[in-house]
C-alpha cells in the first residue's frame, strides 16, 4: 500500500485531495486499508480474481466473511 509508511495526518490530507478529485467521477480505489474507503459509496470485494461482494462498508462488514476479515487481521 503506498500509504503505508507516511504519518496519518499525511495521509488524511492525499484522502481528502483524492476525494476532491474524485467528487462527481467514477472513481476506482484499489486498497486494503478502511481507512482509504471510508467514504466510497461502493466497495467491490474481490477474492480469487471474481467479485465476491459489492456494497456499502456497513453492508460489507454485515454480509461479507471476507471483508470482515480484512479488518479483524
């Protein structure tokens, strides 16, 4: 992850310069951190190279094994 080795006030401030680049663009975040998801509308859940769920993080963590996995590691 290439946000992995900076502060979080760092990072706070590339999300929020991503999110303002990304308002009103379809926008694709391909990460394993909450953190840089926190305010995607959709997050697509690959697993094996397939899509194994689609949703919102609460629908996520709700109905997705894998995805809840991700953030109990």
């Amino acid at each position: 992850d290439s946000t992995s080795a900076i502060d979080s006030a760092t990072e706070d401030k590339i999300q929020q310069a991503i999110y303002a680049a990304a308002k009103g663009r379809t926008t694709l975040i391909i990460t394993h951190r909450l953190s840089q998801i926190r305010w995607a509308d959709q997050i697509v859940v690959l697993r094996g190279g397939r899509i194994s769920a689609v949703g919102s993080h609460e629908e996520l963590m709700e109905q997705s094994l894998a995805y809840r996995q991700i953030f109990q590691e």
